[in-house]
C-alpha cells in the first residue's frame, strides 16, 4: 500500500463521513426515514425493499460500504445478524450511535467495523446475503473485492448489487443536459446560459463529468471502468438483473422544487426514460442485480 493510497483513502473516508454526519443531522440513519429521501421515492426504494424481502430471521447478512449504517441496519430490523463494514470511523460513529438508540426495537444484531474494501479479507462461507450499494465504482481492487464476496458467501447466498458500471453515453448526456437546463436546478437560469455560451461543444462533457461526478471524492469513479457485472458473471449466477433509469437519477438530483410537484414531475420522466433504455434508444449505466453463489 503506497503512501499516495493511504492518503487518497483517508481523504475519502473523511468526505463520506462529512456527509454521513450532515445527512443524519436532517434524517436518521434508518431505511424507515431514508425510504421518503427523494432518490430513494423515485429510483431505489423499489429495490432496496426487494432486498429486504429476501432477508429472513437469524440470516447472516453483510454489507459493503455501509456509510451510516440504514441498511445494515434494515437487514437486522428484518432479524439478521448483520455487519456493515465501510472505510470512514466518522460514517462508522453515527451508525453506532443510532443503533444504540433504536437496538431495543431492533430483532437482529448490528455491527459495525472499519475495513478496507480493497483489501478485503472475509471469513469462507459465512453470509447468507452480501449487500452493495453504490460503493464498487469507488474500489480500484474490485478482482479481489468480488472473489472475496464470492468467498464470504454460504453457497446458495445472495449478492445484491446497485451501483454504476461504464460511461456515460452521449444520448442520455444530451437528454439530461436538456432537462437540466430547462427545469428549474440549484443553478439559475442565467448562470445555465453563461455556461452553454461559454462552453459551447464542451458542454456535454461538463454533463457527463457532472453525471459521473466526477471529483466529488478521491476514488469516485475509480472502479467505472472495471466491469464489476462481468466479474460478478463469471463467478455467480445471475437471477435478476434491474436496469435503472438513464437519466432520472441525475434530473432527481439536480431539481430544485418542493416534493408535491418534484415527485408527480420525476416519476412521469421515470416511465419514459425507462421505455427509451426499453427500446434501446437510450443506455443506462447504473443497474441492481441479484446473484447467486452455486
Ligand atoms: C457513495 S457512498 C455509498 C454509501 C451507502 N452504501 C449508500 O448507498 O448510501 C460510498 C461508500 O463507500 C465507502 N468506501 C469507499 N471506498 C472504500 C474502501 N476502499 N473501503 C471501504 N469503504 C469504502 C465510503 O466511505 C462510502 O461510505
């Protein structure tokens, strides 16, 4: 492990811990409040309880990249023996300290611990169900993430993967680059201008680098080229595959207007983005899978 990596690590685990900290001072860390965040009412909810459904009493369950800890936490509201392992002590902190307020009315266990995803080192077949969540885009040692999930699995257990693999394409950049700019967003409309005469043909890169958030954290992005679906295949079968909207996720993102009128709004574009991915007029990056190990 360089030096370089150590402090790439540590600049990532701190930027996620602020924000485990900021989000938990508006919402508590559990899938009972997070379910009404808006990216979870319009693109996750669906499958997050798809999840859950699968997870029955006295399961071993395990999550990567727990962050604040709501589904480790759900998977043990649903009776798991659960454990969330993530990089940052700060996301770590607030998911103990939630836990030790709600635990009473908790029926599984909860535990959580620092661990390295790219150096992972789990026990042989000892989970029921492995969870990941919008965390193996930021792993650069996803071979050994995956065998090591693969490792960790009882046979016949479940891995449920969300996350984003690949590019962005040019088509849904256009479309979320239209809507972005014509619905209202944190940015007014005179800056949206200033930015499209200033950039000019540049400005569907700034899109895609906007999309892929690109920057946000010393690792986003890192494991996008790395086709983690095709490591999955090899190892596991593939009993579901969810393809999530093209564009959606970012136009939820970006809008800025109260829930009454956002939410009637990014559902109706839910239902036409999902028939452009249909029709393969537009391509989707971000998917929800559901393996089994043999
Ligand atoms: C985008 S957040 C997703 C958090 C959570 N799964 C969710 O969906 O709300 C990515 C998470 O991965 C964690 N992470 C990133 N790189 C990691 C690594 N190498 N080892 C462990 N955790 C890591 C971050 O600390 C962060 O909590």
């Amino acid at each position: 492990m360089t030096d370089d990596y150590r402090q790439k690590l540590a600049g990532e685990a701190e930027l996620w811990g602020a924000e485990s900290e900021r989000l938990a001072r508006d919402v508590p860390p559990d899938w009972r409040y997070h379910r009404s965040l808006r990216h979870n009412a319009v693109i996750h909810a669906a499958n997050i309880d798809g999840l859950l459904a699968c997870i029955r009493p006295g399961m071993d369950a395990l999550e990567l990249g727990c962050a604040s800890g709501w589904l480790t936490l759900a998977m043990a509201q649903r009776g798991a023996r659960a454990v969330g392992l993530d990089i940052s002590d700060k996301s770590l902190a607030v998911a103990r300290a939630y836990y030790e307020q709600v635990r009473a009315g908790v029926p599984g266990t909860v535990e959580y611990r620092a661990a390295d995803l790219n150096a992972l080192d789990l026990p042989a077949e000892t989970y029921d169900v492995i969870a990941v969540k919008a965390t193996l885009h930021h792993l650069v040692n996803l071979e050994r993430a995956i065998e090591q999930i693969h490792h960790a699995l009882k046979p016949g257990g479940l891995l449920w993967i969300s996350d984003t693999r690949g590019q962005e394409a040019f088509s849904t950049v256009l479309a979320a680059g239209a809507l972005t700019f014509l619905l209202p967003t944190q940015t007014p409309y005179r800056e949206k201008l200033r930015a499209l005469l200033r950039f000019g043909l540049r400005t569907p890169s700034r899109v895609q680098a906007s999309m892929e958030a690109e920057g946000l954290s010393p690792f986003e992005g890192a494991g996008r080229e790395m086709d983690w679906l095709t490591l999955v295949e090899a190892r596991f079968t593939i009993e579901r595959r969810v393809n999530l909207p093209a564009f959606t996720g970012y136009v939820t993102a970006q809008l800025k207007a109260p829930d009454a009128l956002a939410l009637p709004l990014l559902k109706t574009l839910r239902g036409f983005d999902r028939l452009l991915v249909r029709a393969g007029l537009l391509r989707n990056t971000s998917l929800v899978i559901y393996a089994r190990k043999p």
